[in-house]
C-alpha cells in the first residue's frame, strides 16, 4: 500500500518502507489478538482482528 508493507503486533499495526525497511507508521491498538487481516481502500487502512474492525488513515510512504 503506498510503498509500505504492514507488520502487526501485540502493540499495533506498524508500516515499513518497502525500499530501505524503515518503520515510517505505527498505529497502536489495545484489545486484538489472533490473526490480522487489511485492506486498502484509498488513504485509509481497514483491519480486522478478534471480529473487531479498525480504520486507520495511513500517510504516503
């Protein structure tokens, strides 16, 4: 998306440059765990974890 690829962690969803691997986003997140799975939808990320939906706005990389 935009030049990144996504992590996801216990703390959040995290955002690295796809060039040089360098985290450029973080967002954090409380109350998900299990499996995570996203989509792009213009700027904004959608994740789902834990039947829980979360939006994110997400920076040009």
């Amino acid at each position: 998306m935009r030049g990144l690829f996504l992590a996801a962690g216990p703390a959040g969803l995290y955002g690295f440059h796809a060039g040089d691997g360098k985290q450029v986003w973080h967002h954090p997140v409380s109350g998900a765990s299990g499996d995570w799975s996203a989509f792009p939808a213009g700027d904004h990320l959608f994740a789902a974890c834990s039947d829980r939906l979360f939006g994110f706005s997400v920076p040009k990389a």
